[in-house]
C-alpha cells in the first residue's frame, strides 16, 4: 500500500524536534565553545602576564647578584604550577641568563608548538627592572594542554549532549503522539467505524487538548445530525417498502411481497427439504356483489374476507392478496396431526357466516381454494402458482356444480 | 699585577696572598654590597648612604664610589683602626679583623640600625648581618637571620633566598 510509505506525524514530529534540538544544541556548543574558548585564552594570557611577573619579582634579586642557579629555582619555585611551558631570563644584552623548561610537558612537541601558535602568537615578556634601570627580561612559553584539555572536554560533553538529545527527542515525539495524536486517531477510528459499520451511535472520547476537544465536539455534533438523519431515514424507507408491499385495503401482502415470499419459500424449502403449500384462493360472487351492492360493499367483502384468512391461518401461514378477488395463501410446513387439506377447509368453513355490508344487507360468499404443494406439485414458484391458481378453478367449476345441482 | 704595595707590613701573610685575589673578586664584591644595600631599608632613607670600612679589606677597592639603583650616592669612609662606635655609619664593611674584633664591633651596632658585611667570616660567626664567601669565580653570602632581626633594618625577604647557608 503507498500510505504505508506515506510519513507519519510521530516520523515528522521526531523529525523536526531532532533538527531543532540538533540546531539548539550545535548553536549553544558553538556559542559556548567559543566565548568559553575565549575568555579561557584571555585568561591563559593574563595568567602568562602574571607569571611573567611574578618570576620577574622573584628572580630580580638572584639576576641582581648575578646568582644563575637562584634564577632557575626561582623561576621553578614560581612556573611549576603549570600552564607554562617555557622561560627565559635574559639580561639587557639579549643573552640568556636561565632558561626552564616544564618538566612535566605531557603532549608532543608538536602538538604544542602548533597550540601555542594559534593561542599566542608571542611568547609573555616582562622587563626586569632594578629601580628605574632594565636588568633584563623575562619572557615566558604558555602550555596550551589546559585549553586543549578544555576543547577535548567541551566536545566530549557536547556529543553526550547530542546524544541525550537525539534520545529526549524520540521520548517527545512518543508523548506528543500520545498526547496529540492518540486523540486525532479516535477520531480517525470513530470516522472509519461510522462510515464501514454505519455505527452512528459512537463519539469521540474527550481528549483534554481545546484543540482537539472543539475538533472532536464538532465532529460529534455532526455525527448527531448525521444519526438523526439516517434514523429518519431509515424510517421513511422502512414504511415506503411496506407500503409497496401492502395491500392498503386488506392489511395483506400484495402480489409483489407474495412473489417475494414465495421465492423465499422455495429456497428455505430446498435447503431445509421441507414441504409448503400455496394455497390460490377466489371469492365466490364477488362481481355480483359488486354490481349489487357497490364498490364499497365489495371492499368491505374484500376486507372481511381477509379478516377471516388472518383469523384462521397459523403463526407461520402468511396471505397476500394479489388483486381483485383473489388472495393466496402460503402455508408453512404442517406438523403431524395436521393436513393441507384440512386447513382448506377450515379456512372454507370459516367463510359461511353472512357478512353485513354497509347498507345493512347481510352477503354470503365463499371460496373457491386450490391447493399445489411443494415439491408434489412442482419445484419453481410459477409451477406452483399455475397448479395451484389450475386447481382453484377445478374447485370453483365444482362448487357452482354442487350448487346448480342443489338448487 | 705586583704584590700588594710594601706601605702595608701589618698584613700577615696569608692575607698577602688573598691581597692578589682582591683585584679579581672586588667587582663581584662591589656589586653584591651594592645590592645588598638595594634590598635593605633603613628606618629613615638615607642619603647619601655612608659606607665604612672597619679593619684592612682584600676585596674592598671598588666600593669607593658606589651608586645605588635609585640613584642614591654612597660615601665611602674608611673607620680609623679601632673605632668601634659607628655612629656615623650606615652600613660597615668588616675587613681582614680577628674574630673578637668582629664580634666586638658587631655587637657595638647591633639595634643601631647599621647594615654589617663581614669579608672574612665565611662561617658567619661573627653575627654580622652578611657574611661573604668566595668561591672559585663568584662570590656568594650568608645572611645571619638572627643578626639580620636584631639589626633594625629590614632586608627584602627576597634576599633571603640568595643566602648561601639558607635553605
């Protein structure tokens, strides 16, 4: 996937910490290192004065009895402490009258001269003077192993420095992520939920940044607004479907909920391998009723009709009306004890009482009922519809028989 | 050079020979008299500074005609033998004099405030403030710490450091 080589905000939040920390601790040891390199070569060079002093005042009684080696033990009694490398006292002529040199020189030859050329160009000279009179002059080598100590040990500390930095920054962006970005990733996860599992009913949790929380309040409001709608929706839609599968008249299934049931049916019937029956109904008479009496009897000889299917069927029977006088009835398997047929003529039965039309008349009807099972009958669902509808107008041309016959 | 001049039958004759040395070391005395009177104060500054010489020297003839570092004149006077009151001498140089006679003229000025340089008493017994002794080409001191306290001068601690017989 790309986004997996898209950057993340932790990998860009590290990254910018590390180079501003990178440049805070690079400008700061810079800064430091150098100021801190210069006031320490200042004082290097003061304390060369001084010492140059100090071995002037102190070896200016041995130069003024001409006593060389009081000169060396003054200078050594003066320079041992360290930071000087080399001095030389030299009388008013150039010549030397003592030179010393630090015992303990711990670095290279080179490596000093090199420091000492770069730290002081030339070497502290101090006149020795007896009264108004020059007796000589004392000059004086700097070591420079103490600066170099220092710069050894300002980098040392600096690296350690950037160290601990590149380790704070990766703790930062660990608790900036935490911290910012584990707020932004609820969101992220209520989003992806609301819109994969349509579970509008989430919200994001308060995260305690204002930021963040006005983000994520905003997003809940919205979210709110977005359940409210689909609930609506949801509902409309609900009542749409049932009303285009209603009959309005009957309360019944119409002929679409039916072909859908009844190809329901069918499949739960192959795959359970249970048998069902549909049950293709007609009323008796309805065209002279409703020449006889109106359109608003037959409705009511309609809705009567189907008051009594209703009143009659099982739990799991269900009947549809699928237009005129006709309705049709989908009978769930029947248990031991139990027939199709007897259904049938339960349902027959409980058609023979008279039913009272709005004009106060009372109506006799009946129903013409064939009957097609599966998988005796047939196996699709037109099948059984055409067996079924075939076997109800076999009933109906008997019953009006059986009728003429008893009249 | 000749042997020192016959106008002096008093001196033994060892001192004859030291007498044949004295043209060689005397600039080297010179200077560190000199010096010694640089680095000593005196309670009230003199000048110019009188320099006497008590007793027949060896090394002495330079020091007529010192001049200091700052500048100071330094009279030279030679003390008649025998003249132990120094009362008007600065600093006394003690020549070629038998112990008792040192020791003598020494404890005459002690708390005096005169400065005393003893030629020849390299062993310092004399408790005389310096002692001077010659070496083969220079010539070094001893400084009596004990006579140098006494002396009511004070001598720049520096000096001290240049005392032969100190540490």
């Amino acid at each position: 996937m790309s986004s997996e080589r898209l950057p993340t905000i932790r990998d860009m939040l590290a990254r910018v910490h590390l180079r501003l920390m990178l440049f805070a601790v690079l400008l700061a040891a810079a800064s430091l290192t150098l100021s801190g390199g210069l006031v320490i070569r200042n004082y290097a060079q003061r304390n060369l004065d001084l010492v140059a002093r100090t071995v002037a005042y102190t070896v200016e009684p041995a130069v003024v009895f001409d006593d060389r080696q009081a000169i060396v033990d003054g200078i050594a009694s003066v320079a041992d402490g360290g930071g000087v490398q080399q001095v030389e006292v030299f009388d008013p002529a150039g010549r030397v009258l003592a030179r010393w040199n630090n015992p303990r020189a711990g670095l290279p030859a080179w490596v000093l001269q090199a420091g000492n050329r770069l730290l002081w160009p030339r070497p502290a000279a101090v006149p020795l003077m007896r009264g108004a009179t020059r007796i000589g002059e004392v000059r004086i080598t700097g070591n420079p192993e103490g600066l170099l100590r220092f710069a050894l040990a300002g980098t040392i500390i600096a690296l350690s420095t950037l160290a601990l930095t590149v380790i704070a920054t990766r703790i930062l962006a660990r608790r900036l992520q935490s911290d910012v970005i584990g707020p932004l990733e609820h969101v992220a996860e209520v989003a992806h939920a609301v819109r994969t599992e349509r579970s509008f009913d989430r919200r994001v949790p308060v995260a305690g940044i204002a930021e963040i929380d006005r983000f994520g309040q905003d997003f809940n409001a919205l979210l709110a607004e977005l359940q409210g709608w689909h609930a609506s929706m949801a509902r409309e839609h609900a009542e749409l479907s049932e009303r285009v599968l209603l009959d309005p008249l009957t309360g019944l299934g119409n002929r679409a909920a039916f072909e859908a049931a009844l190809a329901d049916a069918v499949t739960h019937a192959v795959t359970t391998s249970q048998s069902f029956a549909v049950l293709y109904c007609d009323v008796d008479q309805f065209k002279a009723i409703n020449d006889a009496h109106g359109h608003a009897a037959g409705d009511v000889a309609l809705a009567t009709v189907a008051e009594r299917l209703r009143a009659v069927l099982r739990q799991a029977d269900r009947a549809f009306r699928l237009g005129g006088d006709e309705f049709v009835v989908l009978l769930a398997p029947v248990g031991p004890g139990e027939t199709v047929s007897r259904i049938a003529a339960r349902l027959s039965q409980a058609m023979t009482p008279p039913i009272t039309m709005p004009s106060g008349q009372a109506v006799c009807t009946g129903l013409s009922i064939g009957l097609a099972t599966y998988p005796d009958d047939g196996l699709s669902p037109q099948e059984l519809l055409r067996r079924a509808d075939s076997a109800m107008y076999r009933d109906k041309r008997a019953r009006s028989q059986n009728k003429d016959g008893g009249l | 050079m000749p042997p020192v001049a016959a106008g002096e039958p008093l001196l033994p004759s060892y001192a004859l020979a030291g007498a044949a040395e004295g043209e060689r070391y005397a600039p080297a005395v010179a200077r560190v008299v000199q010096s010694l009177i640089d680095y000593t104060r005196w309670p009230a500054p003199r000048n110019p500074l009188r320099l006497c010489l008590a007793g027949p020297a060896f090394h002495a003839s330079r020091l007529d005609g010192l001049k200091l570092a700052d500048g100071r004149q330094v009279d030279w006077r030679v003390l008649p033998p025998g003249a132990v009151s120094a009362g008007a001498c600065d600093a006394v140089y003690i020549g070629q004099l038998p112990l008792p006679a040192q020791r003598q003229l020494t404890a005459a000025l002690r708390g005096r405030g005169v400065m005393t340089i003893a030629e020849a008493d390299p062993t310092c017994r004399s408790q005389a403030m310096f002692c001077l002794s010659f070496a083969a080409q220079a010539v070094s001191f001893r400084l009596n710490v004990d006579a140098v306290a006494r002396s009511g001068l004070r001598v720049d601690p520096r000096v001290l450091r240049l005392s032969a017989g100190q540490p």
